[in-house]
C-alpha cells in the first residue's frame, strides 16, 4: 500500500510552488504557523470560502501538505499534477475507501492531511461538519489544527473574475492543536458524533478569535 500513498517529496514540491504562487499573486498574513506541531500526524481543518483557500494554506503552511480534494478537480492535466503534488482524490458522493485508506496511510507516517470539513465551498464559516473529520482524527489519534482563512472571498479580483484581487491581503491564522476524541479510543457513531460536535465548537470559537484578531 505504501507505493500507493501520496507523495511527501511531491507536497513538498507542492508547497514550493504554492509558496511562489500565492506570495507572487497575493499578500498573505500567516499568523499563529508556529503552532502546527514540527513532526508527527496532523490535520489542518481549513474553512472554505474560495478556490484558493487550499493552495493559498499549501504555500503558507509550515509543513508540506496532502489535502482531500473533490475527484471534480482531477481533470484533464490537473489530474497528473495534483497527484504528482501529493494531493488526495475523494468522491464526496460515496464511501470512498481508497481516498478513506491513503488518507490513514499520510497520518500513519506521520504527515500533514489537509481538510475542508464543511465538505464543498460555502460561507467558510464552519457551520456544517461532515463527520469525515472527526473519524480520520479519532482513528489516527492525529491532533487537529484550526485554520482560518480571511479574506479569500472579499472582493472579486478585476482582471480575473474568479480571484482575489490581485496583491490583496489574505490572512491565514492557525490555532491551538487540540484532540477530537475523548480519550476512551471508541469509534462508535456515537462517539463520532460527540467528536464532530467537539470538533465543531473548537472550529466555530477559533474562527471567531481569528476574525477578532484580523479585524475581518
């Protein structure tokens, strides 16, 4: 299974490019990197507002990062260059045991798996969890870093409708790694329940703290 698992030498070219990409296009404030634990599993839960919430957390991020991507955005030549980056295609539609098993298999060695637990793009507020995240948490045991990021979806860019405006501010912020699970090591739809609940509240309080910070 271990030649099946994304790249890390991949995320970390991945990283590279999202570096230059995203500080050559735009002013990222990257506040609180230094909480991100410098080994180990982690998971990077990330609010999503705006198509480049995950290349814009790739290029700031202290460690390379594998992120679940929707199958949607593997198409045509973006299909090899994700891959070869080290990113992870899920189908949102099904159980989907391949992305369910490489995703495992990036915690297991202890890598960065990226995800944005409200499921598909909306008002980045974390107001809808898919239990997605707190199953990969209780299972690992990985703890799970809050990231925000503000801005991305402020304003519509004028030379390219789809993005920011150019060299526009986007701040990222991450918080305090904390535990999903209770301790007692269940993985009961029960127990997953309370893990998304937990996990919600630490969201939704990190996002708050963030906009209070940034003013956003």
């Amino acid at each position: 299974m271990t030649d099946q698992l994304p790249s890390p030498q991949g995320a970390d070219v991945g990283r590279r490019i999202g570096v230059g990409l995203m500080y050559g296009l735009f002013k990222p404030r990257v506040l609180g990197a230094w909480r991100v634990p410098t080994t180990g599993p982690v998971i990077l839960a990330v609010n999503h507002s705006h198509v480049i919430d995950g290349p814009m957390v790739m290029g700031v991020a202290p460690r390379p990062t594998h992120f679940l991507i929707k199958k949607e955005a593997f198409v045509g030549p973006l299909d090899p260059f994700l891959t070869g980056i080290g990113q992870l295609k899920v189908d949102r539609d099904t159980t989907d045991r391949t992305a369910i098993t490489r995703a495992l298999g990036v915690l297991e060695n202890g890598g960065v798996l990226g995800i944005f637990p409200e499921g598909t793009r909306g008002e980045g507020d974390f107001a809808s969890l898919r239990a997605g995240l707190a199953y990969f948490a209780v299972r690992s045991g990985a703890p799970i870093v809050p990231v925000a990021v503000l801005g991305s979806s402020d304003r519509r860019g004028r030379l390219i409708k789809a993005l920011p405006p150019l060299r526009s501010r986007v701040d990222v912020v991450f918080g305090e790694p904390f535990e999903a699970g209770d301790g007692s090591g269940r993985r009961t739809r029960t127990a997953l329940d309370e893990a998304t609940g937990r996990i919600q509240k630490q969201l939704a309080a990190h996002l708050e703290n963030a906009r209070r910070l940034t003013g956003r």
